[in-house]
C-alpha cells in the first residue's frame, strides 16, 4: 500500500514503515506523530483512489523519528577577478525525518500481495547455467 502526499508544496510517495524527510518543523518532539491530510492518491494493491485534487478523510499518520536534521552542504562561492576579492559561504537546510506507520483512506481496501507469487524460485537449470557461465 501506498501513498501520495502533499507536505510543504512538495510531493512524497510514502508507504507504511518508510522513512523520508520533510521541511522543518519547529516544536516538534522525537517520538511524537504528525498527520498529513492532503493526500492525492491512495493504493490499496487491487485499486486506485484517486483525488479531484484530494480525497476527501483521507489521512497519514506518521512518527517523529529526528526532530532536527541538516542537508548536505551547499557551497557558495563569490570571485572578483583580478581584484583579490573572494567570498565564500554555506548553507545546509533543516529537516524533519518522518517515519509513516499509518495510512487512512475511506473505501478504499488493502489487498497484500502473496510473497510466493511475486518471488518464485529460480529453477535448478537457471541456477546451473549461471554457474557455468561464471
């Protein structure tokens, strides 16, 4: 199952038990939960619900993992030429690391897929012939 979500005019694809980091948020405690009401779509495995622009009760519920986490750092740099005048700066955002433990569509119904038929086996002439390949 998963889900499309609109958080800080950004879009994420989130699925139940994935991390991913969002804009900042100030006041926010590790442990605590956030709920996100914009979400756009919604995948159960055997149908789609899809919102004309959001589906309506349709709520993520995710976890705090890291209140406060920083971005890689962006580098400026500023040259004079032929003046010896240099600046250089930095930058590094903050982020939010969420964790999604829940996603709440009405109607909609969460069909798990069966783990023996998305995986078979490879065959014992398959695993034969890569042997010999090698």
């Amino acid at each position: 199952m998963f889900a499309i979500i609109e958080d800080g005019s950004r879009q994420y694809r989130v699925e139940p038990g994935r991390r991913f980091s969002i804009d900042y948020r100030d006041g926010s405690e590790e442990g605590g939960t956030i709920t996100f009401d914009k979400v756009m779509l919604a995948n159960g495995g055997a149908a789609s619900v899809i919102g004309q622009p959001l589906i309506e009760g349709a709520t993520v519920v995710g976890e705090i993992v890291r209140p406060e986490e920083k971005g890689e750092k962006l580098e400026i740099q500023k040259l004079r030429r032929r003046k010896n005048s240099r600046r250089h700066t930095g930058h590094r955002q903050k982020y939010t690391l969420v964790s999604i433990s829940e996603i709440n569509v009405p109607g909609l119904e969460v069909v798990e897929p069966d783990d023996e038929e998305q995986a078979p086996e490879p065959s014992a002439t398959a695993t034969e012939e890569a042997d010999a390949e090698e």
